[in-house]
C-alpha cells in the first residue's frame, strides 16, 4: 500500500467521487486556484492544496472558484444540494462559520425536518479547523461542537490519511449534510491509503490502541497527542485505550462504554473550548450509562475557556500537550 | 444627459427600465389563470385570518393579502420544473407555484397530513416536487439557496430558472447582496423579486433603505433592475417575462422590484398602529390588485362579470373544503417527533 499525505488522501477521494458522478461539484474560495487573473490556473487547489489539480480534469463548470462571500457559497451549496446535484463546499477556516451560520443551522440541517422528511440535502461542507500555526483567534479555532449540537447535521473528524479518504467518500455519498473538518497540522501527515475507492462508515469509533489500564477518547490532531502519551505511559507500566470516535454526530457511544468497561478509567482530550464542549458529551454519556463501571472520576483536557492566542508561547501552553495528558492519566490512577 | 453628454444617475435608471418592453396580449387562458389564482390566494388568506382569530391556528401567520399580482405575475411565467424560494409571507407564493391548497391548510392546522407533516407550519411550507423550496422564516435566508437551485439548472442544463422571493426588509439583509453578486458572476438563471410593501414588519421602508431606489440599488450589482407596480398585475407580468426569458436563454440575473401593499399587518392580530387611518383605509379601497385587475378585464370587454363572479365562488368554495379538512385532519403521531431528522442514520 503507498504512503499518501493526509492532503493527497483528500484529493484522491473527491476525484474519484467526481468520476464517479457527474453531480458531485466542488464550491469555494480559490479552489481551482483563483480566477480572473493575470497568471497560471490551478494555483492554489484552496488555500490548503486539497482540491489542486481537480479544474484540470473536470472544468470550471465542476470546479467552481467563488467570490469571498461565505454566506452565499455555503447557502448556494445547500440549494444546489436539495435540488439535484451533491456539492462539496470549501468553507477556509472553520473561523469564517461566523458568516454563514444561518444557511447551516436554519436552513440545510432543517430541511428534511422541517419538510416533513421529503428533502434530501446532500451536502458536504470541508473546513480546515485547529490551532498550531500562530494564525490567532480568528483562524485556530476546533467548533467542532457547535455543529454537533445542531440536529440533522453529521460531524466528521479525522486524524488519519486513511480515515480521511474513506469519510469524504462516505460523505459526498450520504444523504445528508455532512461537515468535514480537516485539522491544520494534519495535512502532512503520510500514512497507508489504498488506490481503491473504499467508505468507513459514520458513527463507528476506532481503537487505536488497547490497554487495560485507562481509556482516552480524542480526535483528529489529539489523537496522536494521546498515542504519544500512551507510548510515554506504557513505559511507566500504565497501559491506555486510545479511541478516535471518528464522527460526533453520530456519536459511537457503545464503543466508549464497552471501553469503560474494561478500564474503568476515562480521560477525554479535546483541542477545543471545554465549555459544553465534545469532551463534556462524551463524559456526560459515560456518566449516565456507565457510571457504575467507574474507578475514579471522569477527567479531561481541554484546551482552556480563552480564545487562541497569537504568541507562539501562548498558543502552545493552549494546546493540550503530550505532559498534560499523561499527568491526567497517572492521576486517575492515583484517585482510584 | 448632462450638457457634456455624461449620463447622470436618473438617465442611467430610465436606460434599464428601456428594456422592458410590453411583448404580447395575454390570451383568455391566462387572465381567467390569472384571476382564478389571486382569487384563490384571497379567499384562502382571508380564511385563514378568520381561522386564527378564531384561535384554531397554533403559532403565528402572516398574510399576503394585497401582494397577489406580485406571486401570480411572476409564477404564471414558471412551471413546476422551476424554482422558487419564499419568506414568511409564502401562502400566495406557494399557492401561485401550484401547491395544494387543502394540504397547505392542513400543514398550517399543524396536522399529518399537510404538505410537511404537521412539521413545518405556515412558515415553512414547501412543495419540492413543485419547485417550492420552502416559504423561509429567517428574513434574507432564501436568495442564497435560491440561487444554489439556479446552479443546478446551470450545471445541469436544464433550462430551469429560480426566483427568490425577498420583502422591503429582507433587502437590506447581506445575504440577498451576496446572492445578488454570486448570480451576477456565476451567471445564473436567477430572478431576484422584492415585493416592497412599504414595511419591514413594523418599520417604514423610507427610513430603512438608505439608497434612494431599491432597483437602482440592485443595478449596481451588475443586473438588469427594474421598478414596478407590483398592485398591477399587468406590469408584474410584463417585467416578469423579460426576467424570465432572459434567465433562460443564459443571459444571466434580473432584479424586480414591485411596490406593493400589504392589507393586513406584519403578523395575524398586528394592530398596525404604525400606519395611520387613512394609509389601512386606502390600503383596502384603493390598492386592492384583485379589484384593479377585475375594473381592467371587464372594461375592455376580455372577461365577464359572470365569469369572475364564478371563479369567486369557486374559489371561496375549494377554501372552505380546505379549512374543514384542516379541522378534521388527524394531528401527527407522536412518533413522529423522531422522525425525518435524517435520510440516513
């Protein structure tokens, strides 16, 4: 199997769903490299390259570069999604949702609902999220929970290259509105991705690691935060679970539990805001369905109740760290 | 022009109103259509208002009566193919689009068997199989799926077009200004309509429109913008088809504006009190589009009084068949709470 970037995992995924259909179109700023311009096509693929290369197979009528002018290319995707075609919307920085909430909150999540079950919005809105860049407050952010709060949307957030090609393609194939959140330190990452079209389903966890001892929940880039700490751990003789729920919504809560279980012990690392937060869900769900397999309190670590901050001193005692998840796990076992 | 052959800003107005010129005599068919459909939206709207002061309409309505010349107008140039996306004020619009009357009354009874389960309510009836994609409580949220629907016919080639349906207040929302220019760029098959009813629920359109015309305003997205008077069924039509035309055959966006008047307040049971005697009297004796049209057609002898006279009875009886269905009709099981959240789960 060849290594691929997490980046090169992406691309591969939309074009071989825009082979495969016809309808499937892609909507953003930059996304086939600007246009009007004095200098070369295909530029840019957005700002993060994920979508380079596409225009020239498929045309600017499939690929199609907007102004900036979020509220209209989110809102343009949802109509277009509930009349026909399944585009796939770039939306730069999860930061800009601030623009266009309204078209993802009242409009796309509700309308199968609200229309009495007769509309179908098959929309996928791909968003770059997480800090680590000293990009500041304004383009660092996770939110991730905002949209996992709000029914008739689905959250996708993956921390693999391989993970990453199976969930798009599951995405521009669902029914539904799905947000694709892509972290900024993951675009690099290489990993094993087959040349096949291949799906991983939604709402299904996966155990990246198994140990008896305690169990970490996290996500996309705090998935491999937690591996390093289960590695640091393990030669201290503490052996974790690792989980990477892969999706929020759905929420693959059996998989936690039967985890729990086992252990006993739960920590949850989450890159975002703790307030009413992913990591509060998923701590409320162990505490209501498996509280009585509990040895010791229900933990976290989250990024703290600031916005990011800008001075790169700042920004990574924000990030929750390798330290701090392996102190959180040595103190669960000490408190039980 | 100025002396120095410079076009000033009313020339520049008058220039793109010069386009729109009256191409053809509407036949028998259409008037007897035309009549028919705003006689349907009255009667249903006037219905509906006695329903809710009554207290058997749950939640809140607003109504379109007096805007009818506005919806009929332009949907008699749309066939179910085409798109539309409405407001809050959407009863007309949705009945203009061909939707079931006895199904948009249940829907506004909350009941199971109207047009959304029970689950939408008069602010949210749509009717996809007929390009109805949704009356839209949020003010300004539809233009810019509006103008997703006219990317699909693009794509697609399908030769379908899409009108977003905006009021006065709706206008000064960003999201028409940013629909407004994507259609503009992209080229879409769009049609933008604000019906100007001179009140953003309670609020003058004088005082909340800062440019001096709403049509000017619209011009300078780049669009073919024209003004007219949306109680003239006539002139709706006429501008309408241009748009429409155009829309199809690639030419890109249009923009109508059509200056109206709202009978009734923003909301069932607004006192009003924001509109002077006089304006609420001449609202229903001056500026009743039903009565306009009806004066036209019968002096120049295209239709008679015992047709329209018919058509009014029809009209009054296929809402009263509609109301009492929308009172027997069974309300949702409660199942259906859960339901429909999701295609898939």
């Amino acid at each position: 199997m060849a290594r691929t970037s997490f980046r090169q995992a992406l691309n591969d995924a939309l074009r071989a769903e825009m082979r495969r259909d016809s309808r499937v179109v892609i909507i953003g700023e930059d996304v086939a490299g600007g246009a009007g311009g004095t200098g070369d096509d295909d530029a840019y693929g957005g700002i993060m390259g994920v979508t380079r290369g596409l225009v020239g197979e498929f045309g600017r009528a499939r690929v199609i570069d907007t102004p900036i002018t979020e509220s209209a290319l989110v809102g343009m995707a949802a109509g277009a999604a509930m009349t026909g075609l399944r585009p796939v919307a770039e939306l730069m920085f999860v930061d800009f949702l601030g623009v266009c909430l309204d078209q993802i909150l009242n409009q796309a999540a509700k309308f199968r609902y609200m229309f009495g079950g007769k509309a179908r919005t098959p929309l996928v809105i791909r968003t770059m999220f997480g800090a680590g860049f000293n990009a500041g407050a304004q383009h660092s952010q996770c939110l991730y929970s905002i949209f996992t709060h709000i029914p008739g949307l689905k959250v996708v957030i993956p921390s693999t290259p391989y993970d990453a090609k199976g969930l798009l393609i599951q995405a521009v194939r669902d029914e539904d509105p799905v947000i694709f959140l892509e972290h900024t330190k993951l675009y690099d990452l290489e990993g094993e991705v087959p040349a096949e079209s291949y799906t991983v389903p939604f709402g299904e966890a996966t155990v990246l690691r198994e140990g008896g001892d305690a169990t970490i929940v996290a996500l996309a880039r705090m998935t491999h935060v937690a591996l390093e700490a289960a590695a640091a751990l393990a030669e201290k003789g503490v052996e974790v679970t690792v989980i990477d729920p892969r999706t929020t919504s759905p929420l693959d809560e059996e998989t936690i539990l039967e985890s729990i279980g086992t252990t006993g012990r739960l920590l949850v690392v989450d890159e975002s805001n703790p307030r009413c937060s992913v990591a509060s869900e998923i701590a409320a769900v162990v505490a209501e369905r498996g509280f009585r397999d509990l040895k010791a309190p229900i933990r976290r670590v989250t990024a703290p109740h600031t916005p990011v901050p800008f001075s790169p001193i700042l920004e990574n005692a924000y990030i929750p760290s390798t330290k701090a998840v392996e102190a959180a796990v040595l103190e669960l076992m000490r408190t039980s | 022009m100025d002396s120095s052959g410079n076009r000033g800003p009313m020339e520049s107005m008058s220039d793109i109103g010069s386009e729109w010129v009256r191409r053809m005599t509407l036949d028998r068919d259409a008037l007897l259509h035309a009549y028919t459909t705003m006689r349907r939206i009255r009667e249903f709207e006037e219905r509906v208002n006695a329903e809710f002061v009554a207290g058997h309409v749950p939640g809140f309505v607003h109504l379109y009566s007096g805007e009818e010349a506005i919806a009929v107008g332009i949907c008699i140039h749309l066939d179910s193919g085409d798109y539309i996306g409405s407001t809050h004020r959407g009863h007309g619009h949705s009945l203009a689009k061909g939707c079931d009357s006895k199904r948009m009354m249940l829907e506004i009874f909350g009941k199971a068997e109207g047009l959304c389960a029970g689950k939408g309510g008069s602010m949210h009836i749509a009717d996809l199989e007929r390009g109805m994609l949704g009356a839209n409580a949020i003010v300004g949220g539809s233009p810019p799926l509006v103008i997703g629907a006219a990317l699909t016919a693009k794509t697609l080639k399908s030769d379908r077009v899409a009108v977003a349906f905006t009021g006065d207040g709706g206008s000064n929302q960003g999201t028409i200004f940013e629909a407004m220019n994507m259609a503009v760029v992209l080229q879409l098959p769009a049609i933008f309509v604000i019906e100007n009813n001179g009140y953003g629920e309670g609020t003058a359109v004088e005082y909340a429109v800062g440019a001096e015309d709403l049509a000017r305003r619209a011009a300078g997205f780049g669009m073919p913008a024209v003004k007219v008077d949306g109680r003239d069924f006539f002139a709706v039509y006429d501008a309408a088809e241009n748009a429409v035309t155009r829309a199809r055959a690639g030419g890109g966006p249009s923009f109508i504006e059509a200056r109206c008047t709202r009978i009734h307040g923003h909301y069932c049971g607004d006192p009003q009190s924001y509109r002077s005697k006089e304006e609420l009297t001449q609202a229903r004796e001056l500026h009743d589009p039903i009565t306009a049209f009806r004066e036209r057609v019968l002096a120049s002898g295209e239709l008679k009084a015992g047709e329209l006279e018919s058509i009014d009875r029809q009209a009054a009886a296929e809402m009263e068949a509609a109301v009492t269905a929308a009172h027997a009709g069974a309300a949702p099981s409660l199942e259906a709470l859960y339901t429909d959240v999701y295609a898939t789960y």
